[in-house]
C-alpha cells in the first residue's frame, strides 16, 4: 500500500517538518543523528500492517482504501491507526488517521453498511478484544467513532 501519508501528531518528526512520508514496498524509515550528540540517533517508521479493506467512504461511487498502519517514533509504543485513502480522481489522497492503540494488534478491518468495522486485540490485556465502528465525515475529513454500534 504505497502511497503518501500524514504522520502521527505530537511525534518529533513532525519538528523537523515531515508532516507526510511515502511507503515504499509498504515501509518508511528514518534516521537522524543528535547535532549536540551524535551517538545519539533519533529513529522513525512507519509501516503497512498487512491489513486493508476497500469501500466507497465518501459516497462517490468510487472504491477508496482503509489501510492500517504501525508507526515507531523510537521509543517504546507502536502506534497502530486505521487510514483513509480515498480515490481523488484516480490519485490516492490521506485524509483521515485514526489511533486504535499502542501496541495492539489489528485482527480485522471490513465494511459494513457505509461503516469501517475494526476489530483490535490490546497487547496489554490478553484476550481483550476491542471493537471500533467508524464513520467517515466527508465535509471534516476525519473519522467519527461510534459508540454502542
């Protein structure tokens, strides 16, 4: 799933003004050295999990994309999110991010009636399986969780 996505708000990459960054062969990974200490190095990824699903999102008849991604700021959590690619006169656009958790596990991703179904597994509670059902707000451009769906 290459293409080009926005990446995670409040991570230091976004300091140095790498507000998107493009897949390629599903992955990207950065590396930068400490200008006050070079032993130290500053690492970023972001890669495609393997999960993904296509639907119309926003009501123009036309297949779009949801992709899950993991991203890595070098520290301890991955962050796993569900994306909106949707389909801009044949040009895949990012418009949409939304975090389902630090280091869980994306199970499934489908959809359902207009709906994204995800169903994710918490690293922290074994067994816990958490289901989101999402709505995508075409004027806001963002992701809408339902509760109690």
């Amino acid at each position: 799933m290459n293409s080009t996505y926005r990446t995670g708000d409040g991570l230091w990459i976004n300091d140095l003004g790498k507000k998107e960054v493009t897949l390629h062969s599903g992955d990207y990974r950065f590396e930068m050295p400490d200008s006050s200490a070079p032993e130290i190095i500053y690492r970023y990824r972001m890669n495609f999990t393997g999960k993904y699903a296509f639907g119309d999102l926003n009501g123009n008849s036309r297949l779009d994309a949801i992709i899950c991604l993991a991203e890595w700021g070098g520290g301890s959590g991955i962050f796993m999110s569900v994306n909106a690619v949707i389909d801009s006169n044949g040009h895949p656009i990012h418009t949409a991010k939304f975090y389902v958790g630090d280091r869980t596990q994306i199970d499934t991703v489908f959809f359902d009636s207009g709906l994204v179904k995800v169903r994710v597994q918490d690293y922290f509670k074994k067994d816990s399986i958490i289901s989101y059902t999402l709505k995508y707000n075409t004027t806001e451009r963002k992701f809408v969780e339902i509760k109690n769906h």
